[in-house]
C-alpha cells in the first residue's frame, strides 16, 4: 500500500488485517519502527491536504 504521511512523504507499506476491509476506503495508519501498529478508517475530509493531493496524482 502507498501512504503519505503529513508532509507529502511517501511510503509502501505492508501490512495484515484482521477483518476485510473496505475498497476504496482511506485509512489511517500509525507506525511504529518495525512497520504497522494499528490502522483506522477516516474520511476523505480528515487527510491532511498534501497528502490528499499526492493520493489525487496516484491514479493518473
């Protein structure tokens, strides 16, 4: 998965969930030094803008 943390600063990230999760569903990840701690689902209005505008150029 590609995230973008505040900044704009991209990353792939792996990781596993517990449950199937929604297509399409923007999630928020918490990162520890060894990868993915939790996760939760947000909407589209509570990603930092710049992050939102480098989600926008993922699918061109």
């Amino acid at each position: 998965m590609e995230g973008f943390d505040k900044e704009g600063g991209a990353k792939t990230l792996t990781f596993r969930a517990n449950k199937e999760l929604r297509k399409e569903a923007y999630l928020r990840l918490y990162v520890k030094e060894k990868g993915v701690s939790s996760y939760q689902e947000v909407q589209a209005n509570e990603i930092p803008e710049i992050a939102k505008m480098k989600l926008a150029t993922l699918g061109k």
